[in-house]
C-alpha cells in the first residue's frame, strides 16, 4: 500500500469492553484515515478506532452508562394491574417531592429575611445531593441483599433488589424523594448559623449512609428489625426521628444564635420574617404527605387501604393543629399560629408510622397527643440551650417516636400489623418492639452523626464567624439577597 493510496481501516467486528460496558461496532463499516485538518498526514488504525468509537457510538456509550444490562432483568409482569400501580408510586413521588417546596417555604418563612436565600439552598442541595447518592450507594445499602445490617449489592442501581411489586424506576424515584426529605429536615434546626460547605457534607453522609442503612433495618425484607416485626409504615422513624435525633445532636453541637438567650440564660424569641410564607409551606407539606403516606402501599389495589391511610393522615393532622393551638392558648393567652402550624405537622409525623395500621379515631387521638408534643417539646428546648428555629426536633424528632410506640398502642394485626397492639388484646409487645426499635434508630443516628459533625468541625467547621452571622448568610455565603434593595441584616 502507497502512501498517496487512500487508507480504510475496517472497525473490528468483536465486542469491545470500555469502562465495563459492551459496545459492539457496526460491523463492514470502513472510515477514511486521512486527517481532514493537514496535508498529507494519515492516522494509525488505533487513532481511527478511537474516532470511530468517539463519533460512532457515543450515544450509544452515554445510553450503557446510564442504563446498565441490570433493567433488562426488571421481571415486572407487563399487566393493567402493574401499570396502574407504577402511575400511582410515580404520583406519589411527585408528591413527595413537592415537599421539598414545602420545607423550603416553612423554614424560610420562620427564619430571618437575611438568612432566606441561605436557607432555600440548602434545600434544593438536600435533593439534588440525596438523588445522586441514593442512585450510587443509598439504594444498595438500603435495599440490596446483604446481611441483617446492611444491603451490599445494586450499586448504582446495578442489578438491583427489587421489593416494590412495580418497576424499578418508578420505586427508585419514591424512595429518593423519602432520602431527600429526611436530609431536608436538619436544615431547619441548623439554620442560620451553619456553613453551607459543611451542610453539603452533612447531606451526604446522611442520604448516602445513615439513611439507607436504618432504612434496611426496617423496610428491608432481610433487616433485623423488620425481622422482629417493627411496625413503621411510611417513615415515623426511618425519616423523622431520624432527621429529628440528627437536628439535636446537630443544633446542640453548633450552639444557639446570637441573641437567642440573655445574659442570664433567659430564652427569647427571634421570629421569623413571613408567616404567610411558613403557612403556605405547611400547606404544600400537608397536600405532599397524601403522596407521602398512601403512597406507601406502592398497589392501588381496591383502594381501601389508600383511603384509610388518606382519611388517618389527615384527621391526624387536623387534630394536632387544634390541640396545638389550644394548649399554647391556654398557657400564654394567645392562639399562636405559628405553633398552629407546628401541630399540624407533628400531627403529619405522628400519623407517618401507623397510618395503614389505625382506625381514624385512633388517628385523632394520636394526632392530639401530637399537638401537645410539639407545644411543650419548644418550650423544652428553649429550656436546656438547644435553639432550633423551626422546631424540628419536636415536630420530627419527638413525634417521630411517639408516633412509632403509637403503633404498639393502637396498631391492629387485622389492618397488616405483625401483631395486636396494646389497646387490642396483643399486651405490651408490640410496644416493647416499637420502643426497642426507636430507641436503636435514634442512637445510631446521634452517635453517627455526632462523630460525622466533629469531624466537621474539626475541619471545615460548622459555624461562620460572628460579622457573618449578624450581617445575614444570604450576604456572606451566597452573595446575594432574598430582598434586593432592602436593608434586611441586623447588628442582633
């Protein structure tokens, strides 16, 4: 062959091997090897392999990487039955992820104007952060075969478990807006004060590890607790206590804002710049947990069991909201709506763990005896010098695990329990499990988290400097503001 011949290389017809991933050639194509950008220059066949694949097959490449040969073995009958119920976990997720809005909005409604650019961050990062590391590493450890502590295969959703009954994707999708919902909850407790490089840490330590690992413990059908027939239906203590024990170790490692306690340790109240923005926040987070809560079925079937879960979630929430309201009336003259609100969402967390297990009337008492919760767990911390500006460790925290021991409580064996709860025949077992179980997710999770926050703090910190603090994160972490044009920072 001369040099002044025109040169064509045929691609190799084999399998090629790249990252992992099997690309095969379209076979008897031939490509030019000159060099359309010289004179007289001629590539070697590795170079016209290498443009081929580049040019050829990078779709194809980018296809493999993002849909491995593990969702061909999804073995998800293809019927009416299954396609219904994929739209009805799809719409559920939605629904839960709507609920980020909803965080976002509540918090920034509670929390100084200055600080509302910092805090509405922080809750699109919970997200964006838990999505990718739940996709990665979350998923296998919360629900791949394993051992009873730990899941160890499906990574990257790379043959994965899958227990949900509709295909992978659509489980996946819920189970990642649950992941961001629980990394979402700390942001409130924290707010204010805390570096946002730090918050990003944090966010996916617990998406990536803490989560999914106490996840498999009880949704898992190999978890230990699960084993022991622990009764946590859509996430009292996988996502609230959990998220609520994280906010306290949290809040009381960072310590409170300055200004929250005089100089003699007496509390005082800082509020919030918009109520309006925190009451509709609340009322996106009410509207998502009817994702939040049915969802959990992941079947339609004969819809009984979706609209019990609907009905006990909202009389929950309904009675937390009144007797909330009611209890802070009567000790302070006043009916605080703030508070109002706070109840309605303790009345939410409480319901989350036995809402497929209860009668409704059970439901209202629960939720009442959430609202009561949440008013004297405030009063609580503003006692012992942990300053949460949102409350989240009363709301999510405490009424994640009373919600949990309610099951034990009220949970009935005839609505899908493992056994009768205490006020239906089945003695204190029930109950002795649910308390075994909390207490176990709630000490993991300090401890981890604990030890995670130190190290945090040993490094990059957690705190910002005092100047910025009182100047306003939105200004110092973002260089920006919620409201230009408006002198929002205060010297307090």
């Amino acid at each position: 062959m001369t040099k002044n011949s025109r040169q064509r290389v045929q691609l190799p017809q084999s399998k090629l091997e790249l990252f992992g991933i099997s690309v095969i050639p379209t076979p008897k194509r031939l490509l030019p090897a000159r060099n359309p950008h010289s004179s007289g220059a001629w590539f070697s066949k590795t170079t016209v392999l290498r443009m081929a694949l580049r040019h050829r097959f990078s779709v194809a490449l980018v296809s493999s990487v993002l849909a491995t040969r593990c969702y061909a073995q999804d073995t998800v009958p293809a019927t009416p039955e299954v396609g219904l119920d994929t739209v009805w976990v799809l719409l559920a997720a939605f629904l839960v992820f709507l609920m980020q809005a909803g965080f976002g909005m509540v918090e920034a409604g509670f929390t100084r104007a200055k600080n509302a650019c910092n805090i509405l961050t922080k809750n699109f990062m919970d997200y964006c952060i838990a999505s990718i590391m739940f996709f990665l590493i979350g998923y296998a450890f919360m629900f791949g075969a394993g051992n009873a502590f730990i899941g160890m295969n499906g990574f990257g959703l790379s043959d994965p478990s899958n227990p949900s009954g509709v295909p992978i994707f659509a489980f996946w999708l819920f189970q990642a807006a649950f992941c961001g919902a629980a990394a979402t909850i700390v942001a409130g407790a924290m707010a204010e004060r805390m570096k946002f490089p730090a918050y990003l840490i944090y966010t996916a330590i617990i998406s990536g590890f803490v989560y999914p690992i106490i996840g498999h413990w009880i949704w898992s059908s190999n978890g230990w607790l699960s084993a022991m027939g622990f009764g946590d239906f859509a996430g009292s203590t996988v996502v609230h206590a959990v998220g609520g024990c994280v906010s306290l170790v949290g809040t009381y490692m960072l310590g409170a804002r300055i200004g929250k306690y005089t100089s003699d340790g007496t509390p005082r109240a800082i509020a919030g710049h918009s109520i309006p923005l925190a009451s509709l926040g609340v009322f996106i987070l009410w509207f998502g947990w009817f994702g939040f809560n049915p969802g959990s079925t992941l079947s339609v079937g004969d819809g009984s069991t979706i609209a019990l879960v609907a009905m006990n979630t909202n009389l929950s929430a309904t009675a937390g909201a009144l007797t909330a309201m009611a209890t802070v009336w009567i000790m302070f003259g006043k009916p605080d709506l703030s508070m109002t609100m706070n109840g309605a969402l303790a009345g939410l967390v409480a319901i989350t763990a036995p809402c497929a297990f209860v009668s409704p009337g059970a439901s209202i008492c629960i939720g009442a005896i959430g609202g009561v919760i949440v008013v004297f767990g405030v009063l609580l911390l503003d006692r012992i010098g942990i300053d949460d500006p949102v409350g989240a460790v009363p709301v999510h925290g405490m009424n994640g695990i009373w919600g949990t021991l309610s099951v034990g409580i009220w949970g009935q064996q005839a609505l899908g329990l493992s056994r009768n709860g205490l006020l239906h025949g089945g003695g204190v077992w029930q109950l002795a499990i649910q308390a075994f179980g909390a207490l176990s997710a709630c000490l993991f999770a300090l401890i981890t988290m604990g030890i995670v926050f130190k190290v945090i703090q040993m490094t990059v910190g957690l705190r910002v400097s005092k100047e910025e603090e009182l100047r306003g994160l939105d200004i110092g972490e973002h260089g920006m503001e919620a409201y230009a044009g408006f002198q929002v920072f205060t010297t307090q």
